[in-house]
C-alpha cells in the first residue's frame, strides 16, 4: 500500500482507495476497497483534521489485520497521526 497526503485546508480528513489495475478482476479490486476502507473508518478518529489522503492498494493479503497494520504504519509515518490518541492505544 502506498499513500498521497496533501493539505485541503478543511475541517475534515477526507479519504480515497485506489486498487491498481493489475490487481486482479473487478471483484478482487472491490474487495480490496471495502477492506481498506472499513480499516480507514477505524482508524480515521485518531487522524488529524485537514488533510486529503489517497491510498493506493497494491496486490497482497487482504486481511482486515494485515492491512490495517499497513494504514497504521502509513499514517504515522506520514504525519497524519495525532500523537495523544495513539499513545492512548
């Protein structure tokens, strides 16, 4: 997975899920984004407002754990993270 994070000056954080064509068939691809997406709406009340976030998802496990893990990873290494709600976790 692989994220793209850019100011929107906003209030809110919004987010995209983008599968790569080489994915697999349509239902595959699909299936990667409800995942994805699920993993965001669990993660997203521990993310700083403001900001617009592309995630591209690559071929893998889609596991909920495995790619919640990778959203984790990406988001605090990106600088999204509120640092006060994840020490809370």
């Amino acid at each position: 997975m692989r994220v793209h994070v850019l100011p929107n000056g906003g209030a809110a954080t919004r987010a995209v899920f983008v599968t790569v064509r080489a994915y697999g068939n349509a239902v595959q691809r699909n299936r990667a984004r409800r995942v994805v997406s699920e993993c965001w709406r669990l993660l997203k009340h521990r993310v700083n407002p403001g900001f617009d976030v592309v995630f591209v998802v690559y071929p893998g496990n889609d596991a909920h754990e495995e790619r919640g893990h990778q959203m984790e990873t990406l988001v605090r290494r990106s600088g999204l993270a509120e640092t006060s709600k994840w020490d809370a976790f």
